[in-house]
C-alpha cells in the first residue's frame, strides 16, 4: 500500500511539471510571436507601438536589443521544451498506475495493533469455554414455559398508553368547550358585509380635493414670511400692536425698547444698545413675556371681539422681584376693573393671598386633589 501511495504521488507531481512546461512553452511562444512582429515592424521602418515612421538614431538599438530578446525567448522556450520531454519520459517509465489494493487497515501499525486484539480475545473465548457454567443445575430444575405469540401493542411501554389516553381526553373536552362557544366575530363580519362597502361619489372627491388645495393656498398665504397678504394684515396691525406693548412694557417696568417688524421679527434696543432676547435676566424675559402676551390679546380683541376670560399660570412665580410683582399685580388688578375681565391668577406665593379678593387653595396629596372649603368663595 505505501509503494502504491508512493508511486501515485511521484505520477501526479511528473503530471504537474509536464503540465507547466506545456503552459511556459504555450507563453514563450506567444512571447516568441511579439517579438518576431515588432522586429517585422522595426525592419519597415515602423514604430511597432505607435505604427509611425521610426528612423532616428535609435532605430538600430531598439532592433538589437528586439532580436536579442527574440534569441533569449527562443532558447527559454528550447530549454522548457526539453524539460518536457524529460518528465514525459519519466512518466512513460513509471508506467499506468494500475487499480489502488483494497486493504483493512490504512498502516502496517495498525494490522500488528488488530493481530494482537484478536490473540487476546481468542484466550478469553478459550477461557470462558472452559469455565463451568455456575447456573447449569438452577437451569436443570426448571421445567420450559410457553410463552406463545407476542401481542401486537400501539405502544411501546405502558407509560406511552396512559399519556396518549390524558392527552385524548383533554382534547375531548377542548373540542367540546369550542363547540358550546359562540362566535365573537359574527355581529361585526355581519356589520362589515352591510356597511363597510360604501360607494364611493368622484365629485364629492373632487369637490373636497379642491377645497383642500384652496385652503393650502390660503393657508401659504396667511404663513409664509413673503406673502404679500400676510405681510398686508400684519402692517394693519403693527401700529396698534407695538402701542399696546410699549405701553405694558411702561407699566410692567422694562425699560427696553421693543418693536415688532412687518416680518413678525423682534428688536430689542436698551440706551442705543441692541440686545437678543438671551441676552436678558430670568426677570426682563418675565416682563417682556408677559407683556407681548397682553398686547397680542389686545390685536386680537380689536380684530374679533373681547374675551372676558384671563389665566395667568405662575407667569409671576419665577424670576420677577417684588416690584415686577407689584406692576403686574397693578395691570390686572386695571384689567379686571376697567375692562370687566374675569381674571385667574395661578400662583405658589403666599404673599399674594391678601392682594386678591377671592382665593381658593387647592391641594394635592397622594395622587388625591382636594379644595379648602374654609375659604368663601366670591
């Protein structure tokens, strides 16, 4: 087995060489064909790269060192072709390789290691054999049974029978548990079969289409920054507007000047100096919040009609001193009397119970709201 081996690696490498002598006598002749043709093209006189007249100085040293690649290709091909021949031979001598044996064991190794098994099993047969058999006169007492035919079972063990019979009986009743229940489909298949299909009317489509794409286009018209018509409502405005807010800015204590552009942008100036709204304290962003609100509300009033209704949400909880408090306690206290507006004021500060007239506490403990009723409500 290991001549054999042997013999199909030393075949199988001969095969490699012959075949990379065919593929590097294949490439030198492909070389071999190059050269003749560029060297066919320099003796005319041609550029063999370019196909132009060639006949410079160079001309001669180009062909010479053209031919004397041509000799060297010729003599790599000679030299390959010899190879060939020589790993042809060998591998003519070496002759057909024949059928593989067909052997038990893959090394001799392992033949002597299976000799060696089979010798010591054989002396365990010979000594079991002539052993005597301990249960030879037991065997002799009993008389021989007949046990007949085994029965045909759908089951191996017992086990198996006992756990198909719970597992059918679970289905029984699953069955019949589904058999008494009804289905909670029906009413809304039955719904759906009489009013899901609805026709379907093309002009009212069109007409709803139409009016969608015309409140688009008022809608561009009333938001976009360069739409004449906004910039027009908005230049309407812009005096009363600015007024309003100059005027809660005076009572509420801002100093700033405030004024609203025709594009809804804000300037922002203090003794000359501009300023962005970030540039403010907690307490002027209060103010200056507080004050558009009002002014806004006011446009909107002379526009449409007044609201008689006011919520301030704990706007003068956070960042005012005790005079923003106080000119804002002012401005709605006027509101309130002046304008016959019912206003709410949201607050966390108890200061401010005895500058209202009515007051009602609510409190809020475990999730649970409750009102105090000790405080007459007006």
């Amino acid at each position: 087995m290991a001549a054999y081996a042997q013999r199909a690696k030393d075949i199988a490498d001969l095969e490699k060489l012959i075949a990379r002598c065919v593929a590097d006598e294949a490439k030198e002749q492909k070389t071999i064909d190059k050269l003749r043709a560029e060297i066919e093209e320099l003796k005319n006189h041609k550029c063999y790269a370019c196909g132009q007249d060639f006949h410079d100085a160079n001309h001669e040293t180009v062909l010479t060192t053209k031919e004397k690649a041509l000799q060297e290709a010729a003599l790599q091909a000679l030299s390959t072709n010899g190879q060939w021949i020589e790993n042809t031979d060998a591998l003519a001598a070496l002759g057909v390789l024949g059928t593989k044996p067909t052997t038990h064991y893959r090394t001799e190794t392992e033949a002597i290691r299976h000799s060696s098994e089979l010798e010591n099993i054989q002396h365990k047969i010979d000594a079991k054999r002539a052993e005597t058999d301990p249960y030879a006169e037991q065997l002799a007492e009993h008389a021989l049974v007949e046990v007949g035919t085994q029965p045909v079972t759908h089951y191996d063990t017992e086990a198996q029978a006992v756990e198909h019979r719970s597992r059918m009986n679970t289905l029984l009743t699953q069955i019949a548990t589904k058999g008494e229940e009804k289905d909670p489909y029906t009413e809304q298949i039955v719904e759906m079969q009489q009013q899901a299909l609805q026709t379907v009317s093309y002009d009212v489509l069109n007409d709803l289409t139409r009016l969608q794409d015309h409140q688009d286009f008022l809608l561009k018209l009333l938001t976009s920054k360069d739409s004449f018509v906004r910039k027009k409502i908005i230049d309407q405005n812009l005096s009363y507007l600015n007024a309003r807010l100059t005027h809660y800015l005076d009572r509420i204590g801002l100093p700033h000047t405030v004024k609203f552009q025709n594009d809804l942008s804000v300037s922002i100036e203090e003794l000359g100096r501009e300023l962005d709204f970030d540039n403010l304290s907690r307490g002027e962003r209060n103010r200056l919040i507080l004050s558009m609100s009002w002014a806004f509300r006011d446009v909107w009033e002379s526009l449409y009609s007044p609201i008689n209704l006011l919520f301030i949400d704990e706007l003068i909880d956070n960042g005012l001193d005790t005079q923003g408090v106080e000119n804002a306690l002012a401005l709605l206290k006027k509101m309130s009397r002046e304008r016959h507006k019912s206003i709410w004021l949201v607050s966390h500060r108890d200061e401010l119970a005895g500058r209202v007239e009515n007051i009602l506490k609510v409190v809020k403990e475990n999730g649970f709201t409750s009102y105090n009723t000790d405080i007459e409500l007006a």
